[in-house]
C-alpha cells in the first residue's frame, strides 16, 4: 500500500459524521466577509459603505501577485467596512453586510447541470481561477492562480490532488468525493489542461472505501487519471508526504512540488475550479464538518462564508457541558477557536468541538530519551533536539538542524509520553528564524 517512508503516526479516527449527506445552511441574517482570506498580500475594497451588493459580487481586489480578489456570498446593503474579530481573537478588516434574499450577479450559472465541455484555453483558465478568488482550501488559502504559472525553467508533469483527509473527525472532502465525483474529476481536467500535463493522481486513504470505489468508477471515463488508494497513517495528506507517496519523487530541503514536476491541489479546491471555470462562480462557499464525541448532532454542513461559527453550533444542538475546547480545522493541526462569534472563511473545514478530556494535555515532565519524536517525525528531524535549541534561544544552530523543514505536524508532541510543548518550541525557533532571514535578505 503507498505510503511516505518516514515516520507518521496513527491516532484515533473519529470520522464520526462520515455517513452524514450534506445539507445546505440556510443564510444569516447579518454577515461578517472578512476582506481578506488568503496567504499574501491584502485586497483592496472596491465598494463602500452603503452600497448594496448582489452575491457573487467582487467586494474587493487583489492587487499583488500572492493575492486573491473577495466576492460577496449574499445579496444585501454593507452596512460597514471596518475592524471585525476573526475566531483567534485577532482584528481584521471586514464588509459587514445585512442579508437579503439572493440575487446572483449577472453571469453566474447556478443550476445543478454539469457542464462537461471545457472551452476555455489554459491562460484564460488560470485568469478565471484568479477572478473568480480560489485559493487553496487544505487550510493554506495560497491564491491557486500562482501555482499555475509555472516558471519558465521548471516543467509540470503530474498533477496531484490530495483528498486523504488524513486528519482525524474531518470528513468534508469525503463527502465531496462521493456527493460530487464528476464535477471533482472535470475540475481535474480543467486543472490538468491549464497546467499541459496528461497524468493526474488523486490519492484517497484506505479508510474511505466507498469514496475510492465510487472515484474508481467514474475515472474511467477520464484518461490519464488514476485514482490510489493510501495508507491510512498521518499526515498522509502533507505536501512533500503525498508526492512521494503518489510519485517516489522527493521533494528537496526548501523546495516547492514544481522542482520534482509535481503541483498539488486539495480535492475542495477541483471543486472550487470547476464552479469557477464551468459556471463563473467565485468562491463564497464550501462544505465544512461540524462534529465531536458529546455533540448532538454530527452534520457535514455546505455553508456561505461570513456565517457566524456561533449560528452553526447553535443549529448543531448548541455546545455540550463536557466541552473543553473548540477546534477549526482537526485535532493534529487545527487551532483553538476563541471567539464563537466570528465568522466563517474560504478554509473553514471543521468545527470539532473537543471534550475536556480530549482537550487537555499529559503532565510535563522530563524527557525520558525514549527517542519516540524522531520515529514519529515524517521529516526525518529531531524534534527533542531542536525544542532545545530554542529554549537557549540558538536559532541559527536551530537553522543548521533543518528547523524550517518542520510541517507542523504534530507528531512529536502526539508521541511524547513525557508531555514536552516540543511542538510549541519548534515554532517559535521558525518564527525567529525567519526574521532573521528577513534582515539577512534586506542586507
């Protein structure tokens, strides 16, 4: 069975809401758009106070080349442009916007008809890509446009896309897979056309097997993509993991997939391609998974971007007494939500609300040299030796030992009996890494 060849770990499933059909959440009354929702540079508003918008109107515009352009998910007056906050607590600029029954902004295909023909050549694909604000939604957000503007000296030759959900309780790019097959595989011929390559991958673990069979059955109507099934072990779905995984090609030391001829792309994100370029729809929506062990009500939900997280906890049975954190994103690699209230973005995959005991971490005390962090480090890195480099402060020794390497996985810190932050240290040894990277760069 494929797999990366190091490390990994294979923590508790929880695929809980796996068998649960999405269902539509119905609109907010107000909203909350932030004005950016992507890695890069930030948009530029390109309406006011005041004005009323349709859905799937531009709100505001990417001005830089790592950019991404906001369309409004809702028709309705913007009551506001001003300082919203997001779920980490963190003050952002955003539309607030009073909702109104949709009216579609001219030119957007809402109907369910799949559009099978793709008529649009490879730069006016990437152009709509970019136009139409996709970005990447396996939690990056990295405006997608720019991967497909291959440098002049690389040459892509496969196409990965990544539909492992290896993360545990998540279940969202599952029901993509088995709710939207076809549209997912046509999306994979517009990204295959853009990018001029014949061979996709899309690698699915083996803990999926309705959504593999059901993949399997339907590729075969487009050559030149396979689909492989995978190991199920974390984090399978991690960049340089998945491409050697899908290819045996290794992706060196600060490199991007290009210089081994891969580009990957999460399987929301065919999804997202496919509205953008077959039905001129930008991406104001996407499907997330709310779920835990205590909650009522475990739902894979399609949800408007701007949705107040609180609105949806509420339609979900609202949060059980047991709660002791709420996560966006899964278990591994989420991040603690702090403020209900805030509403969702483009890469809002999961809520998962964690019990008190789940939530808590093991006691703290010395390491015990068992050496389980380096067997469970899919980067090949030393994680114990690295979370001492930054507690003496010695980033750039931190730097020699391939700190920057480090995925944020997870994995030591899951495996380590003696219950060291060694993940918590690693980052802030990159974090001071990469501002003396910065200085070195303007030196």
């Amino acid at each position: 069975m494929n797999t990366f060849k190091l490390g990994g770990v294979h923590p508790e499933e929880n695929k809980i809401a796996r068998n649960h059909s999405t269902e539509t959440f119905a609109l907010p009354q107000k909203a909350v758009v932030f004005v950016s929702q992507h890695l890069g540079a930030p948009s530029t508003p390109v309406v006011q106070k005041g004005d009323r918008v349709k859905t799937g109107q531009l709100l505001a515009k990417a001005d830089a080349f790592i950019c991404a352009n906001t369309h409004s998910p809702y028709t309705g007056v913007i009551t506001k442009i001003d300082l919203a906050t997001d779920f980490n607590g963190y003050k952002k600029p955003a539309f607030y916007i009073d909702v109104e029954q949709d009216e579609w902004e001219e030119g957007i295909d809402t109907s369910e008809t799949i559009e099978r023909e793709i008529k649009l050549e490879p730069q006016q694909i990437v152009e709509r890509i970019k136009d139409r604000g996709i970005v990447g939604l396996g939690g990056a957000a990295f405006p997608t446009h720019v991967k497909y503007m291959i440098p002049s000296d690389k040459k892509a030759e496969y196409l990965i896309i990544n539909a492992v959900e290896c993360e545990p309780y998540l279940t969202s790019d599952n029901r993509v897979l088995l709710e939207h097959s076809e549209e997912v595989l046509i999306g994979v011929e517009i990204m295959k056309k853009a990018l001029g390559v014949k061979c996709a991958k899309i690698g699915i673990e083996n803990n999926k097997p309705e959504a593999i069979a059901q993949m399997q059955k339907a590729a075969k109507d487009f050559e030149g993509t396979e689909i492989v099934p995978l190991k199920t072990k974390y984090p399978q779905g991690a960049e340089k993991q998945l491409v050697y995984a899908l290819t045996k090609r290794e992706i060196p030391s600060g490199k991007l997939p290009i210089e081994v001829g891969c580009v990957v792309n999460n399987v929301g994100t065919a999804l997202a391609i496919y509205y953008a370029v077959q039905k001129n729809r930008p991406l104001i929506d996407n499907i997330l998974t709310y779920t835990g062990k205590d909650v009522k009500e475990n739902k894979n939900l399609l949800v408007r971007v701007g949705t107040p997280i609180r609105s949806i906890i509420d339609y979900c049975g609202g949060l059980p007494e047991s709660t002791g954190k709420i996560i966006s994103g899964g278990p591994m690699m989420g991040k603690a939500i702090v403020n209900i209230d805030a509403p969702t973005v483009k890469t809002t995959s999961s809520i998962l609300v964690m019990t008190e005991k789940e939530s808590k971490r093991k006691p703290q005390t010395n390491c015990l040299r068992c050496g389980k962090c380096v067997s469970a480090c899919p980067m090949g890195l030393e994680p114990i030796q690295l979370s001492l480099l930054s507690k003496q402060h010695r980033w750039e020794e931190a730097e020699k030992e391939c700190a920057m390497d480090c995925i944020e996985c997870g994995c030591c810190l899951f495996t380590c009996p003696a219950g060291q932050p060694l993940l918590d240290l690693i980052r802030v040894a990159k974090s001071n890494i990469g501002a003396i990277r910065r200085e070195r760069s303007k030196k």
